[in-house]
C-alpha cells in the first residue's frame, strides 16, 4: 500500500508556505538542525514543492467561506495603537458634536464650524482638565441671578422655575436632621436622623405634587451621623453612634452588609467617584481611624493612621485618595491610598486685624453676583471693618466641615467662621474669608468698635458662626457654604493664577444645616448618569439637597428655632454660550 504522502509529512506541524507575500511559519515542532545551526530541507526539491502546493490547495478550500466572517476581526487585530488611538478620538468628537449640537436645540440645521471651533474645542479641553485633576468647567456666573422661589407642589409643568424647593419634615420630627445625601440622578434624598433611622424620598423635578417619602432604613442603635451614595447609583452607606456602617442598595431598599471594626462612632462617609473607584467607601470615625472598603464585594481593605483626634469629615473623587478633617487637632490630610502616604494640612486660621485688612484689600471688583449677594457682601465687609476697628481676634480650634473641588484644590471650614481654599501643593491655604456667615447675635456682645466695649466685652468676645457644612459641585467653579445664619451661600472660584472665591447668590434657609449634598443632572430629566450624552451635555440642572435642624448634628450646644427637615433646591441649567456672555459683560 502506498503511502500518503500529505499524512506522513504531518501537515500543520513543520510545513513552509507563500501567502500573500509573505512567509508564515506554522506553529508545530522544529526540523532537526545541521551541523552549521541551519534547518534542515529535504534533499528532493522538487517533492518538496509538490508538498506545499497540495497543501495550500487544502487550506484554500475553506479560506474563502471564512475570509468574509473575520475580515472585520482582523482589521482590528492588524490596527496598531495609534490607529486605535485615532478611532477613539473620531468616535468621541462625534459624540461631542451630537450633543452640544443637541443642546444648542439645533438638530440638524446648525452650524458644523461654530460648534467645532467654540463647543467642541471648549469640550475637549474641559474633559482634558478633569482627566487632570483640575477644575475647569465655569457654571457659578450662571447662577448670578435673583433666584425665585417657586415651591414644587406650586409650579407649573409647562414653565422651568428659576429655583424649585421641596420641603419634607421627618416622621417623629423632635429627631434632629444630622446628614443627607442626593443620588447622582437627582431621584432620591437620603436623611439620616439622631432617632437612628434613614428616610428615602422621591424628588420629583418635574414640579410634580406626589414628591412622597419611599421607605424608611432601620437598624442603627444610635443616631445616624453621615450617609453617602455611591457615584453609579447603585449603594448607599449609613453610619453612626453605633460603630456600624450599614451598606443598602438604593434600587430595592435590601441590607446588603454590615461593617463594623470602626471602634468609635462613624462620622463620616464618601464614595470614590471614579471608574475604577465608584465602590470604594471611605469612612472615618471618632476612633481617629480612617478605613477603606470595597462594597462590591463587602470587603475590608485598608486602616489609615495619623489624625490626632477623631475625623469628623471626609471627601473622595475620582483618584484613589481622600480628604479627612481632624476636628481639636486642627488638621487636613489627603491620604494617597495608592502610594502609602499622607499630606498634612495644618489649619486653625486666625482672624485679627491684620488678616481683616488684606482680605478687604483682596475683594475681586468685577465679578458677576446677583443682588443678594452685593448687598451680603457689603454687610460682610462694614462687619470686617468693626472686628479690624475692634481689635477682634478669632480663632480657629476645630475643623468641621470639608469639600473638594478637584483633586488638588479644597476648601475648609471650622468654628471661628472662616472659610480657607487649600491647595494640594501648599501647606497653608491660600485664600481666606474671615467670618463668612458673619457673628452671633450681639446680645451680649457690644460693638467691638463702639465706646461701650469695656470689661464686659473682654468676658464675652464676638463668636463667629460655626460653618457648619460644606458641599461642591466637583470640577467646576461653584461650591456652597452653609452655617446657623439662616443662608446657604454660594460661592465661585476665581479665574486665572491668583487664587480665591466671591460670593454669587444665597439661599434663604432656616436653622442649622447640618448636611449639604449637590449634584448635576441632565436638564431633561434622563437618570442615565453614566451615558455619554448626559456627559457631554452642556445643559444640566444643579440639585442642592439641604438637611435643617434646630441644633447640630454632634450635640447640643446651640438652638434655633428651626423644624427637622430636608429641603431640595433645583437651580435651572443654562447653556455655556449664555455664561460667556455673562462672563464677557
């Protein structure tokens, strides 16, 4: 019987062939090798070629039916990494352009090279700056307009207010509101309470009257200090007085799990923000402790150390980092998970005449602020005056309150009322707003300035109000302030090198606000936060969430006369091209 030739050579394991000009090596075992290191070829050539053509005339009997199946496959697998690169970038310009092109209300009948000259070159580098770590989205002037107050059982579906509130007092109202937290939709608001339970309400922003209260969670022995939201909208932690983190999902209302090496009371809470981020918790507690999780998994992974009394704040963005507040040891620190190290922050700022005087001298003169705020600003500054006259001085022994702006830029409040703005490469602030929400009533404290500041006044110096909160929205331009004045404020970052803030707008709220939470959402109402188009719109509506109570979350050193409650504000969304005219003018 004669023998096959194509079996007995193994066709598939050692055989050379021409394609397509090229020479490809089929993978197999090797030929033995000469003496002279070379591989060894077979002594007839001429059945050597006659191998290889029987060969390819198999292979090319099926390469026809397969070429047309994985022709697309191959383009991507032969595309280099710059080809890939420039894909991308094609996909992603085009997706800028149907969204702002979307926003500008022009559909199809717009102008291509305006809107790449202007929106999508603007777009471009503003995602660049966030990518960075750096702020760079100006919405602040937008806001700097008198804001009507149009309460949400009362508006009309057909017409946008200027502002929408909501106000919902809680069940068993003589438990102090202690935090809130807003769902990166703007759908849902978390408060948490000092009875130890947690309310969800329903935010309706289209002006609706059946805004309602969606469940209540149980659990917490103790009062319910902070709450956080995770950034896909997926989970929501609790913490408290019970040493115990309680993690929920948002969509079913479920326990999840329950975390509890925290030694001390919780007092603090935050979400990562980024992809690769967005189910890390950080939280701190009185324990002086700072602790990673990863509630996907329900996970413990990391115990920071270094604060010298308990956190009593925390903040997370996109990188692998936190921000914490250290209370009585007048500290910051910008914990760098990733690399093992810390960053302090020394803060206890002074106000005296001296830092009085250079921050009058330092007010901005051209800047857009609606006319609450002039006149706010005004009374602030003839304020400053009387302390600087006065001799007042102030200061800063505890730090209560902490809100990042980007990844290098923060900014911090405390006890002696002054608002600090930190930079991540300096370990002083660079800018300070003495007495931000102004004094105490002056029932029992004279005039610093007057004639009538004797004895009396020395017993019983000015006390600046608390600031009490503090929240921003990330990446941009614009964050808010609040205390026991009666107002939130907003505030807007300067442009340009030299750092600093001026106040834009407040809002009217009664008591002491002990929590403030903000996000942005799609003008139109989509929840889908991580679509691409909410992304990329220009157009989008700021929910600010406030949590009202008549004393502090942390004790009872002070009364108002305020009721326990959560009031959500919604801040119409306007389009870019309307706030470079506002910046121009």
């Amino acid at each position: 019987m004669a023998k096959d030739r194509f079996l007995a050579q193994g066709v598939g394991r050692a055989s050379k062939r021409q394609r397509n000009g090229k020479k490809i090596i089929t993978k197999g075992a090797r030929h033995p090798r000469g003496d002279n290191g070379s591989a060894a070829l077979m002594d007839d050539g001429a059945s050597s070629d006659d191998q290889i053509g029987d060969t390819e005339n198999l292979e090319h009997m099926h390469e026809d039916d397969s070429l047309a199946e994985s022709s697309d496959d191959e383009i991507l697998q032969l595309e280099t990494a710059a080809d890939k690169r420039l894909r991308l970038a094609k996909q992603y310009i085009g997706k800028v352009q149907q969204a702002t092109a979307a926003a500008a209300g022009g559909g199809d009948d717009y102008d291509a090279a305006q809107i790449d000259r202007d929106l999508v070159a603007e777009r471009l580098v503003a995602d660049a700056n966030e990518r960075s770590g750096r702020w760079s989205r100006r919405i602040a002037a937008s806001l700097a307009r008198p804001l009507e107050l149009v309460r949400a059982n009362k508006a009309a579906k057909t017409t946008k207010p200027a502002m929408a509130v909501l106000t919902r007092s809680l069940p068993g109202g003589r438990d102090a509101v202690t935090c809130v937290a807003v769902t990166p939709d703007g759908r849902y608001v978390y408060v948490g309470a000092k009875g130890g339970a947690v309310a969800k309400w329903e935010w309706r922003r289209d002006g609706g009257n059946d805004s309602a209260r969606v469940a209540t969670l149980r659990g917490h022995s103790g009062a319910v200090l902070a709450v956080a939201v995770s950034s896909d909208g997926q989970f929501v932690a609790t913490g408290g007085r019970d040493r115990r983190i309680r993690v929920w999902t948002v969509a079913d209302d479920r326990l999840v799990g329950v975390f509890s090496q925290h030694k001390d009371a919780v007092t603090g809470l935050a979400f990562g923000c980024g992809r690769q981020t967005r189910h890390q918790l950080y939280s701190c507690a009185a324990d002086r402790m700072v602790k990673l999780w990863n509630v996907a998994e329900m996970a413990y992974i990391d115990t920071l150390f270094g604060h010298q009394d308990g956190a009593v704040a925390i903040a997370a963005l996109r990188r692998d980092q936190a921000l914490t507040a250290g209370a009585r040891d007048r500290s910051l620190r910008l914990w760098r998970v990733a690399d093992d190290s810390q960053l302090v922050f020394r803060a206890g700022a002074t106000t005296d005449r001296r830092r009085l005087t250079r921050m009058l001298a330092a007010d901005a003169t051209d800047y857009a602020a609606s006319p609450a705020a002039v006149s706010t600003t005004h009374a602030h500054a003839d304020l400053a005056r009387r302390l600087a006259a006065g001799d007042t001085e102030l200061r800063e022994h505890c730090v209560d309150a902490i809100a990042m702006v980007d990844e290098e830029t923060f900014v911090s409040g405390g006890d002696s009322g002054a608002l600090s703005l930190w930079s991540a490469h300096k370990k002083k602030p660079v800018f300070v707003v003495h007495v931000a929400h102004g004094l105490h009533p002056a029932g029992n404290h004279p005039d610093p300035a007057s004639a009538d500041a004797d004895a009396d006044s020395v017993a019983n110096p000015p006390r600046a109000r608390w600031i009490t909160a503090l929240a921003a929205v990330p990446f941009t331009d614009l964050f808010f302030s609040a205390s026991s004045d009666g107002f939130v404020r907003m505030w807007q970052l300067r442009p340009g090198k030299a750092p600093g803030f001026d106040l834009v707008n407040v809002i009217p709220v009664a008591g002491c606000v002990n929590g403030l939470s903000v996000c942005e959402v799609s003008s139109s109402g989509s929840s889908d936060a991580d679509a691409v188009s909410a992304s990329l719109s220009p157009v989008r509506d700021i929910v600010l969430a406030v949590a009202v109570a008549p004393e502090p979350r942390l004790g009872r050193w002070e009364k108002t006369k305020a009721r326990n409650a959560v009031k959500v504000f919604q801040l119409q969304a306007t389009i870019q091209q309307q706030q470079k005219q506002q910046q121009q003018r």
